[in-house]
C-alpha cells in the first residue's frame, strides 16, 4: 500500500508567501529609511559646511574692512608727522599693506575667484595711493633707469616726476605710468643689464620695452613692474612685496617674493619662491620651478625681506581664466626637473 504524501495546505502556502513578501517589503522600506538618513546626514554636512564657509567669509570681509579702514586712516595723518619720521612711517604702512594682502592670500578658499580678485584689486589701489604719498612728503633724487649697453655704456636718466625729462643717450620712449618707478631700465635691446643692492633697495623697480635683454638685480627690492618684454632673462633677489608681469613673451623669469601676478604673457617659465598661491590671467604656455638662483650676500637680502625661504608655492597657480575645479588648469605647468636650467 502507497504511502500517503503529506502537501501543504493552500493556507500554509499562503501563509509562507505572505511572510516573505511582507520580509521583502520591510527590507525595502528599511533600506529606503536609510537611504533617506544618509541623504538628511549628506544634507546637514552640506549645509554645515556651507555655513561654516560663509561665517568664514563674513569674518574676512568684516576684518578686512576695518583693516582697510585702519591703514587708510593711517595715510590720512600723514602730513602730520614729523619730517624726519616719515620713512619709518611709510615702512610702518608697506609691513602692515603686505600683511593685509597676505590675509588676503590666506582666506583664498572661503572666496570666490571674483573676491579674489576684488580684494587683491583694492590692497594693490592701497598700495599705488600709499606710494603716491608717499614720494609727494619724500621727494626723490634723482632715479635713473640705466644700462651697459653693447653699443653705449651711457645710462639713461630721467628726472624724479614733473621734473623735465632730458635725453642722454637715444630715443627714449619712458610713459607716464612708467615715471612712478624709482629705478629700472626702458627702451633696450640686446644689453646685459645689473643694478647693486645700494641701488635697489627697498625700492619699486620698472623693467618696460626690453627685448633680448639679461636683467640682474642684487638686492631686496619693494616691488618689480615688467611689461612688455621679449625673450629676456630676468633674475632678482628677495622681494617682501608683489612682481607684476605684463604683455611678457619667451622670457625666462627667476624671482623671489611674497605675491606674483601674471597677465597676457606666453611662452615664459618662471623659476620662482613664492610665500602666497601666484596669480595669472589672460596667460598661456608657461611653465614654473624652483627658484634656484644665487649670488653673494643674498642671505642678508632674505633676511632683511623677511620672506619664509622654506615656505614655496611655485607650483601652486590660480588661473583666473581656469574656472574648472575638476580639472588642471591648460595654461600652465610644471617644468619638468630633467628640462629645468641647474645653473645659471
């Protein structure tokens, strides 16, 4: 006799059905739970980190303001302070500009490109007033923009501004922005070019219209203004404050400051020490290394500029024009090591 087989009841099927569906359903509304727990956690990192960054950004601007306010104030009193004391006093307005432009520099990631931009735009307006003051309360001698040139060893001088500007030597061609320098060279070509620490110190320096030209300067120099040259070797010693290029092209530029700041320049490389991220615009085909340059007292130079020789960011670029922050700026590079000069 067969053996009777013992199958489910349809209520028991349904019954082991149901509970897997409704296992299912609870996994899925489980999962969907905590889909939507991560996405809430996601959000308020979000919304953290957005409010952190603006309170960051509402600091800046708020102590930037005063700042600006302060130093402003501070040019303001300068036609009561005693002759004798005025360079001091001018130092006392270029240490706490530089410091106002390295705050500037050191809240980069709380800032759009456009602030950037703006509140560097008004440290450097600071700066040209401060300047400008400046030379009106401490008159110039005499400034010089002066050369060894291959075929004349004649400097070309040209009086402090709103003197008569007399030629010596050639055709000059000296602008009226470029007057507001205190030494340099203009208007040259294939000349080996130097000036002396003596020379340079502490002063803003124009390097305009030179074309196959070596320029040296030895010494701490406030400021250096290039524009327009071509396939020129530019090298300098420490400078506490910014380097301004300009309509720059196959240049190679060897330099040491606090701030640099490129525009419409191309085909250049730039051996730098940099103590704040460098700036270009409107720039293309550059490459960037180390500074590797060196000379005789250049030592004291760093130490009497005060910048952080063991803080470098040559390789780190801000392209204005480069809003992409997934991807690498084509505009600029890093020179190879096995294709960077080692001696110069």
């Amino acid at each position: 006799m067969a053996t009777p087989v013992n199958r489910p009841s349809s209520d028991s099927v349904f019954s082991i059905e149901r509970d897997e569906m409704k296992e299912r359903v609870t996994d899925k509304l489980q999962r969907r739970q905590e889909e939507r727990m991560a996405k809430l956690e996601e959000r308020k990192l979000k919304r953290e980190s957005a409010t952190g960054k603006q309170e960051n950004a509402d600091y800046f601007r708020n102590t930037f303001a005063k700042e600006m306010t302060a130093i402003e104030n501070r040019l303001a009193t300068a036609d009561t302070v005693e002759k004798s004391a005025l360079p001091d006093f001018f130092d006392g307005l270029i240490v706490a500009i530089q410091k106002l432009l390295q705050f500037v520099t050191d809240s980069m990631l709380s800032l759009t490109s456009y602030e950037i931009r703006k509140f560097q735009d008004d440290v450097y307006q600071l700066h040209a007033d401060m300047v400008e003051r400046r030379d009106e309360l401490i008159p110039k001698k005499k400034f010089t923009f002066k050369g060894r040139q291959k075929k004349s060893d004649k400097p070309k001088e040209v009086e402090k501004p709103g003197a008569a500007v007399e030629e010596v030597d050639g055709p000059t061609n000296i602008t009226t922005d470029l007057l507001r320098f205190q030494c340099g060279f203009v208007d040259l070509s294939d000349s080996d070019l130097a000036l002396q620490s003596e020379e340079i110190q502490a002063k803003d320096i124009g390097l305009t219209n030179l074309k196959s030209c070596s320029v040296k300067l030895f010494g701490s120099p406030n400021a250096i203004h290039m524009n327009n040259l071509t396939n020129c070797k530019i090298f300098s010693g420490p400078v506490p404050g910014s380097i301004f290029v300009d309509n720059c092209q196959d240049c190679t530029i060897v330099v040491s400051c606090q701030q640099l700041r490129v525009h419409h320049t191309t085909s250049t490389q730039f051996y730098l020490h940099v103590t704040s991220r460098a700036i270009i615009e409107d720039t293309s085909d550059v490459g960037f290394a180390p500074y590797n340059w060196s000379y005789d007292g250049q030592e004291d130079d760093f130490q009497t500029s005060q910048l952080d020789r063991s803080r470098n960011s040559w390789d780190d670029v801000d392209d204005f024009n480069w809003l992409a922050s997934d991807k690498a700026s084509p505009n600029w590079s890093v020179i190879p090591p096995e294709k960077r000069v080692v001696s110069w």
